[in-house]
C-alpha cells in the first residue's frame, strides 16, 4: 500500500479573503449565552449528602455557583422513592390497559 492510485496537487497554501472573516468586537454579545448545572444526591454513612454546581455566561458575565449539604437518610428514601413513583407514572403511559 506504497502507492496509491491518485495523487494530489501540490498546491500553495491561500490567504483569507478580507470579506469572509468575520470579527466580534466585543465579548459582551447578546447572541451567546449558556447555563450548566449539576446535582449531585447519594447515600453515605446514614446521612444524605448534596452538591448541586451551577456556572452561566450571560451578558458577558461568567458566574460559578456551588453548594454542598447533608440531610438525615430519610431525606434519601423519600426522594429515591418519589422518582420512582414519578417513573412509573410516566411510564405506564406507554404500556397497554389489563381489563
């Protein structure tokens, strides 16, 4: 596999052209903006323990957010055992009605 069939052109490499670059003058743009945002719940030594992380761009302002708690292990249980309640429902309506 040496040789190939097809070879290409050597060629010079081009300039930009002057009207097809474009520049932003200003990172203060109302056109770009994101959110992200991160939580965090699990079960450690009987306590429930939280981090929930948060970081926005927005108009030209970047701002970070974090938090971090422990709650009592029922707090756990009741949320493990709302999603689930909350799962099922939506899922049961996709599923067939027994008579």
């Amino acid at each position: 596999m040496a040789t190939y069939p097809a070879k290409p052109k050597k060629r010079a490499p081009q300039k930009p052209r002057k009207a097809e670059v474009a520049t932003v003058e200003s990172a203060q743009s109302p056109f770009f903006s994101f959110r992200y945002s991160s939580t965090e719940v699990s079960a450690v030594d009987g306590r429930t323990r939280v981090k929930s992380r948060q970081a926005r761009f927005e108009d030209g302002k970047l701002t970070s957010e974090a938090f971090e708690g422990e709650l009592h292990r029922s707090a756990y249980d009741q949320m493990v055992a709302q999603a689930q309640r909350h799962f099922w429902r939506s899922l049961s309506l996709f599923l067939p009605f027994r008579d």
